[in-house]
C-alpha cells in the first residue's frame, strides 16, 4: 500500500498543478486526500471483518458502512471548504451535499480497497492449495504405512514356509531376493510415485518369492518388454496387485493360477484366472485395491479399472506422467 500512496501523492501534486492549485492548497489537499484514505481503509477492514466475516450481519455491515462513508467524506468537505482559496460557495441542499460527501470516499476508498482485498485473496487460495497439498501428502503417508506391514506379514510367513523343507542354497538364493526387495522398499519408502522401470524390477524379485514359496502353483508372465521410459506408477502399485492375486486366488489341483502383466502406452494390463478364492474378497486390513485406488486419487485424476468375468480377473493400471 506504501506504493498505492505514493503514486495518489504524485497524481494528486501533478494535478493540482494543471488545475493551478495554491502552494496550500495542493499540501493540504495532499496530505487530506491520504489521510481520508488511510482512515476509510481502516474502518472499511474494520467493518468487513467484524460484520461480514465473523458476525455475517449484513444489515449492520451497509449501515455503518453508510454512516462511517458519510462522516468522513464531511469532514473532508469541510476541510476543503476552509482551505480553498479563493472560496466557494456552500450550497445547503441536503441532495447536493450528500452527493458530494458520498464522491468524496467512495471512489477514493474502492480502488485501495480492491487491491488489499484481491490480495488477501490471492494469499487465501495459495494457502488454501499448500493445506490441501499437506493433506494429501500425510493420506499418501498413511496409506504406505498400512501396505508396508501388510506385505512384510506375507513375507515372513513365506520364509517360514520354505526354511523346513528346502535346500540351504535355495533358501540363501530366496533370502537373498527377499533382501533386495526389502532394500528396495526401505529405499523408496518416501516416495509417492515409482518409475516404471523399478516397479518391474521390484516385481521380478517377488516373481521368484512366490514361485519358490508355491512351486508351480502360481506363474507370472511379463509381456511387451519395450516401453516409454518416462511413466510412472504410485509407489508399490504393481506389487499390490500381485499380493492380490496371491492372497485371494488359491490354485486348484493340477492348475495354475496363471498372471499376464501386459504393458501399454498409457496403462498396464494384469489379468489372472481365478482359482478357489474370490479376488472380490477384500482383506480385513484395507490394504488391497481400496487403498490403491485412493492413491491414484490422491495423485491424479486417474483410478483402476477392474474387470471380471466368471474365470479372469483383471485390473487396468493407469500409468503417470510426472510435470516438471
């Protein structure tokens, strides 16, 4: 506002100049003309947050604001009138008078007033958008803390299986697998969004868990190989679907449960045939497709699609482009 006055102070000498204004004259009007205006700005502020924004007492707002307009637009009219050389005349009409007090601040206050409020406004929207941001960032923390134990619970449950039974190399070649994944995720737990290159990767590791834990019971199968660098997916989102397939699908015998992830231009395909448990099934601790989903909507304007027939199930990943 420092430099809103500033140029009224400069307007206001350069016109009292062309109008041939007295040297009393222009430093009395100045100094008027920025002292009614830093008064009708304070109660202006004033009455619009008292009335408008906390009581919401409209009636009340338009008359004191009437009121307030009018005192100080006659007592700047009287400050004109005795400071004019040579003097004017004083007309008594109410209608003249009221005119003339009312043009006095209602030009001079709208425009000061118009700037600090689109301002505060300005200011309200980009603190309305980091709030928003910090909300979705601590749900995305929340939501990665409920996948993490999740598949940690599946993980140990896998070694405890295998340990009894397998050769050592076979349970150091599995451990070790399980570690890089481990490493994999402690390095990436903070991130949001995953390329899809790593993503793939990460899958590998939990191929060969799975298909040392179940032996031939479940079998991936990775398609189209060759992909756009540049896509991404939320942090975990493949392996969710995965965990999925495991948790809710067990094979019948002499079958597989067979799963195709088949990558495309702008999603990723995962389909499975169904075996005697119901991939519909939603585990107890929410961490399955739910969560997935809100991520996505989290993240983006994208969600899952998810198809499903009486012998397949598939879920339709989109992928993400990142904005620099």
């Amino acid at each position: 506002m420092r430099f809103y006055f500033g140029v009224s102070a400069l307007w206001l000498l350069f016109r009292y100049d062309v109008e041939e204004y007295g040297q009393f004259q222009m430093i009395t009007g100045v100094i008027g003309a920025l002292v009614k205006t830093g008064i009708l700005l304070f109660v202006m502020i004033g009455l619009i947050q008292k009335y408008l924004a906390l009581k919401k007492n409209y009636l009340l707002f338009f008359v004191l604001t009437f009121i307030g307009l009018g005192f100080v637009g006659f007592l700047d009219l009287l400050r004109d009138y005795y400071t004019a050389d040579p003097k004017w005349e004083w007309n008594s009409s109410f209608g003249v008078i009221t005119v003339d007090i009312f043009y006095r601040t209602i030009p001079d206050v709208a425009l000061p007033l118009g700037l600090i409020l689109g301002k505060k406004y300005y200011e309200d929207q980009i603190k309305n958008i980091q709030i928003a941001n910090a909300n979705k960032e601590l749900e995305l923390k929340v939501l990665r803390s409920q996948y993490d134990p999740h598949f940690l619970y599946n993980s140990l449950n896998t070694i405890d299986a295998i340990i009894d039974y397998s050769p050592k190399h076979k349970v150091k070649e599995y451990v070790s697998h399980l570690a890089a994944l481990y490493r994999y995720l402690i390095q990436h737990r903070n991130m949001d969004v995953i390329s899809l290159e790593e993503e793939l990767r990460l899958a590998k590791h939990y191929f060969y868990l799975i298909r040392t834990r179940f032996e031939g019971d479940y079998e991936f199968i990775l398609r189209n190989r060759m992909f756009k660098k540049e896509k991404y997916l939320p942090n975990g989102a493949l392996l969710t679907i995965l965990e999925n397939v495991v948790t809710h699908n067990k094979a019948i015998e002499n079958s597989t449960i067979a799963t195709q992830i088949e990558v495309l231009n702008d999603h990723i395909l995962i389909c499975n045939n169904k075996g005697s448990i119901n991939l519909k099934k939603v585990a107890s601790s929410g961490t399955g497709l739910d969560n997935l989903n809100k991520r996505y909507h989290l993240l983006s304007e994208k969600q899952l699609e998810i198809r499903e027939s009486d012998k397949t199930f598939s879920v339709m990943l989109p992928l993400l482009d990142l904005v620099h």
